[in-house]
C-alpha cells in the first residue's frame, strides 16, 4: 500500500483594503500643498468615522498603513481601541508624480485626468514622474513580503489610490492596466482574500470593491479621482500663466 502525501493546510487571510480619508492639498489662498505631509480635513475625519462603524466588529490581528500623516491617522481612528499594533511603511507611498509646473496648460487636463490610462505601458510614467514598472515593484514587494508573514489572519492595510489600484488589479488578475478603471474614493473600503498554503499563494477573490459608508449609492462620486484634483489644480495652474 503507497502511502499518500500529506498536503499542508490551506489558509485564508483578509486583507481590509482601505484608502485614507479627504485630504485639502491646496490651502485657503489656493496654494499647493506638499502631498507628503497634509494631514486629513474634518471631511475626510467623518468619512473614516463613518467606515470605522461598520469595521468595528472586525477582529484585526495586523495592521499597516503607509508612513504618510493622512493614511497614519486614517488606520488609527479605524483601529480605535483595538490592541493591535500599527505599523507604518515607507513603501506603501503613493505613486510619486512629476513636477506639475512642467505639464503645459494645454495638456494640463489630459495628463492630470486621465494619468491613470498609462498604468499598462511598459516605460509609463504617472504625471512624468515615478514610473509603474517601478511603482508596481515597490508595491508588490511589501505586500508579497507581508502575505509571507505566517501569523496574521486580518489585516488592515491603509494606503492610496494608485497603491490600492495595483493590489486590486493584482487580486483580480488581470494585467497591470486594469487598475486604471479601479476607482478609489476617499475613505472606501476593498476586501481580498488570498488562500496561502506553505507560503505560496494558491488563489485570489475580491470581495468589495470601493465601498463608502458615506455615500454607498456614490450619488456625490461622478467625477473620477484624478478629475477631482484637476479641479482643484486647473485654477491655481491658470494664475501662474
């Protein structure tokens, strides 16, 4: 009688996926702010508030955000009381951009609106800055390492638009490009799930996708992301010609 292999166990980890909450990036007068360091508005406070409710069941036993000040302070209201520790990750960045004074006014919208439609070229580039090949590998680094880790079973992982995109697209398996059409509002809400056995992965499944509590019928979302910041761009761009 041969005797049967005996497979390790599978293990299915979630992996709460949320983007931070609304930020200002231009003050009172209409001046840029640096990206790196504004910190959430009392707008985006409630829209985290709001999704910290409906997480507040939730049992995390990891939790990571990215090192800027709005995802750190999104992950800590959303953790609340939880006793699990946050760590923070300067890999988990937002896609770095390119110098905007350099985008001729007449491109300005194309470039800033539809950045995104670049996510899939081999040499693309987000606003002439950070390119996606190496954005893509950056991001998937840290998550490849995290999902690696043997002793978490849900995580909270809080960073940006461009980062939430890729791991969607990753999740879905697609190719890199389709996380151009992944939209990710202010303060939602994505759930993976990824079944790992022996430290491999074995399968994907996306559960939610862009959630906000704050306005689930997304009846104040028409414009894209990238649209909201030309809006708030396109003004201060026209007084500096």
């Amino acid at each position: 009688m041969t005797r049967q292999a005996v497979l390790p166990p599978v293990y299915r980890r979630r992996c709460y996926l949320v983007r931070h909450g609304h930020v200002d990036y231009f003050s009172a007068t209409g001046q840029p702010l640096d990206p790196r360091t504004v910190p959430l508005s009392v707008q985006g406070e409630d829209q985290v508030r709001q999704l910290a409710e409906v997480l507040a069941s939730v049992g995390f036993d990891r939790a990571l955000c990215s090192d800027y000040p709005r995802a750190r302070q999104t992950a800590e209201l959303l953790l609340g009381d939880h006793s699990v520790e946050l760590e923070t990750s300067a890999q988990l960045r937002e896609v770095r951009a390119g110098r905007l004074r350099e985008i001729p006014p007449d491109e300005l919208e194309q470039r800033v609106c539809y950045a995104y439609d670049s996510f899939g070229h081999h040499a693309g580039s987000f606003m002439g800055g950070e390119r996606w090949s190496d954005f893509d590998s950056r991001i998937m680094a840290r998550f490849e390492a995290l999902l690696a880790e043997p002793d978490w079973q849900s995580l909270l992982l809080v960073s940006h638009d461009a980062v939430n995109r890729l791991l969607l697209g990753w999740a879905l398996g697609g190719a890199r490009g389709c996380a151009a059409n992944l939209e990710q509002d202010n303060a939602c809400l994505n759930i993976i799930d990824v079944d790992m056995q022996a430290g491999r992965i074995l399968r994907r499944f996306v559960r939610a996708v862009n959630l906000t509590p704050y306005d689930l019928a997304k009846v104040g979302q028409r414009q894209t992301v990238m649209e909201r910041i030309h809006a708030q761009l396109a003004p201060v761009c026209e007084q500096r010609t």
